[in-house]
C-alpha cells in the first residue's frame, strides 16, 4: 500500500495540481534537452518528453488526484494503450493497481460527515488502515457492533463533483504535452469515462445493483457475493459483509483443472448476463474477482460499472456470434450495422478490416472444442489487426458505447484466462 496522501477536495486545487504538474512535465523536457546537447545530441521532442523521471510525475500526480484524473488515465492504458508511446503506457498501467490511500484525519471526517459524531458506535472494531485504495474510494475492514465482518467501501470527498472537469483537465494535459499522439481519437473515451464515473460513484445504485445480483445468483453455489448492509451504506459509503478470497490470477499455481473451471464460471457468467438478466458487470479488472480456496466459490465484487442492455443490442450480438460460427460475412456486416457499427462513412477496405477482426475475436467460438488460451499469440494478433486498423486505415471511427463496455469486458476474461493459461470450451457455453 502506498503511503497517504490528501485527497485533493476541491476543483481549483485539482486544477491546480495538474498545472503544476504540466509545470514540472516541461522543466523535466528543458532538463533532458540541455543534458543531450550538452553530449552532442540533437533531441527529438519525444526523447525529452518520455524520460522516466516525467512519466513518473504523471502516474504519481494521477495517482494522488485520484477519481477522474486516476480513471482517464487506467481507461487509456486499457483502450488507447496500442497507440500510445509505450513508456507513456506502462506508466499508465501502473494506475491500474492501485493508488494513494487517504490520511487518516481526512478518513475520519469523511466518516464522521455521513455517520455522525458518534458513527464508531456502530463497531466493535474499525481498522484505519484500508484494505485497498482504487481510483474511486478506498476499503477498509470492520466488524459491526452484532459480530459481523464487514468490508467498507469509503470514496473519496470531492471526487463525484470533479469527474467533468478533471475529464477535461487531464485530456487537455496530455493533448498540449503531447503525451498524447495527435492521431489517437479520445474524444468519446473521454465522454464514456465521465459517464461511467459518475456511475460508479453512486454507491446506493452500486448497492441496489449488488442485490440485484445476489438475487440473480440466488441458488447458485459456484458463486459467493456480499451482502450490502442498507442501514450503514449512503451516498459516499458502501458497506458490505466480508467475504473471504485470494486474487484470481494466483490461482496461476493451482491445478489446470481448477483454473479452467474458473474461467468457465466466468465466461458463462457473462454470457447469462447478456443473454439472460441483460446487466452486465463491465469493469475487467482482475481485482473485482477472488476465488474462495476452502469452498471453491467464485467471489465477485464491484457492481459499479454495471450496464443495462436493451433487447435490440441483445439480439443483435445473438445475431452476431450466430453468424461468426456460420462464417458468415454478409451476416457478420449486418450484424455489426444493427448494434450501431458502420454508422459513419466507410470504406470497402476499412469494413473488410473490422470484419476481420471481429472474426479474429471470435476465434474460441469457431472450434466446438477446448481452446487454450495460454497457448495462443489471439491477444498479439488482435492488438496488431485494431492498431494497423486505426494506423494504416486510418479508421477511428468509435464503436457505440454499449459495444465499448461489452468488448471491455470480453477482452479483460480473454486476458485472465491467457493469465491463467486456461483451457476452455468456449462455444459449449455459448447459448444460442
């Protein structure tokens, strides 16, 4: 765990902070430029720009902001990650793991603002110390005064009502740095992270969500979920039972037999939420899945970014993935159209280059037998196809945003069970 620091509250103080940190970007620049003539080099922009020392300040500054200045930055290391410098883009991946926590005199009047003065009655015992620290709020583990163990999800203050204009800030940080190349097209990134903050920062809808879900899975034993506890949650504050589990990817040292069940919960888990409840949980991060070692139960945490589909969008994947294993261009295309693809002018070429990859993505549903996920290159060649899409196409046109969130998601379970070199039967679970 990183040490505290104090979350910036206010809107001018984030401002701030990110003009200060555009302040050192540049003298980091000068610094580097001086240092390169000085050993006979002409440097280029690039090179003075990408030092160590400078994509450090930026992940840090991030890191410290948190909220919306932390999430821009995990959601372009996720999706723009391909066209990005790649020291601007392990840097920003670091952003995924984690950030500072709050000192503890900010905790308590976070805590003391929605739970009163009193608010420690509630507890036989509460622990400063978080469990975790994210780029939303930070969890801390408790025991509630009738015996139960309970994880509390605390957000940051300041950080809901700062989500547009840190949006903004960050993306006008990297576009005038030039962290950001010119050709990469964030503009609709930048609007889907403000509305998936803003989301994700209600923590009674993350709430209602997580009881939906619990209901959902009412009966299935595969799966372990907390219990929010309604009379501690508000607005700022989520508080749920403890549920016991390890990181999903250790279980990287258990049995393949193990690691492929797993992988199979998942994956029809996802394909029940499309298909069948229509909500899906679209956040891919590794962290939001423990495995329970003593019951062999999938624990599943975070509902926050959960999204409802309608029964168009749905049908037109059915229609989709219907086609890919018919091997069906025509169908494919159609498809594609329905759930909002093509919308813009396209060329011939640039649509052959889409169908393409969207049958490359449809690689573990085109074999009715186990794919290996741990023994395919399907990642390299997906990342190569969408990048020489967006390079040598020169296709930016965005996918609708529903479809963003959904292949999100598809993307980080091919990634976790490449992680866990699972091997699957990916079109047995496939409900069509």
């Amino acid at each position: 765990m990183a040490a505290g620091s104090k979350v910036p509250a206010h809107r001018f103080s984030r401002l701030g902070s990110l003009a200060s940190l555009a302040g050192r970007v540049a003298g980091g620049m000068l610094a580097e430029g001086a240092r390169q003539l000085a050993q006979g080099k002409v440097p280029a922009k690039t090179d003075m720009l990408l030092t160590p020392a400078n994509v450090r300040r930026v992940a840090d500054q991030l890191a410290h902001l948190r909220g919306a200045a932390m999430k821009v930055g995990q959601l372009l290391s996720m999706d723009a990650g391909d066209m990005l410098p790649p020291a601007l883009s392990d840097i920003l991946a670091r952003l995924r793991s984690g950030a500072n926590p709050m000192p503890v005199k900010q905790l308590a009047a976070v805590l003391q603002a929605d739970w009163g003065d009193n608010w420690q009655q509630h507890f036989a015992d509460f622990t400063f110390t978080p469990l975790a620290a994210a780029s939303i709020g930070q969890v801390h583990h408790a025991y509630h005064d009738d015996g139960r163990r309970l994880a509390i999800k605390i957000q940051y203050p300041g950080v809901k009502h700062s989500i547009d204009s840190d949006v903004d800030n960050v993306a006008t940080l990297l576009r005038i740095s030039g962290l950001l190349p010119a050709g990469v097209d964030y503009q609709s990134l930048l609007q889907e992270a403000k509305l998936q903050l803003k989301a994700e920062a209600d923590y009674l809808q993350e709430a209602a969500y997580l009881h939906e879900y619990r209901q959902l899975l009412a009966g299935n034993s595969d799966f372990l979920l907390p219990e929010p506890i309604a009379e501690l949650s508000t607005a700022n504050i989520l508080a749920m039972t403890f549920v016991d589990g390890v990181p999903v990817e250790s279980l990287v040292e258990h049995s393949q037999a193990e690691r492929d069940r797993v992988m199979q919960l998942l994956l029809a888990l996802l394909f029940r939420e499309l298909f069948e409840f229509g909500l899906v949980q679209t956040d891919p991060n590794f962290a939001n899945y423990l495995y329970n070692t003593a019951s062999g139960q999938l624990v599943l945490l975070d509902f926050g970014a959960c999204r409802r589909y309608s029964p168009q969008f749905i049908q037109g994947y059915r229609r989709l993935f219907t086609a890919a294993l018919a091997h069906d261009n025509t169908a494919i295309a159609q498809a594609l159209s329905d759930i909002g693809f093509f919308s813009q002018q396209i060329m011939p070429e640039q649509k052959q280059a889409v169908l393409k990859l969207v049958t490359m993505a449809c690689e573990p549903l085109m074999q009715d037998a186990v794919f290996d996920f741990g023994n395919t290159d399907l990642a390299l060649r997906l990342r190569e196809a969408g990048t020489a899409l967006s390079l040598q196409q020169n296709y930016w046109h965005a996918p609708p945003a529903d479809a963003i969130f959904l292949h999100r998601k598809i993307a980080g379970l091919y990634l976790l069970a490449a992680r866990l070199k699972a091997r699957v039967n990916v079109r047995a679970l496939l409900p069509l």
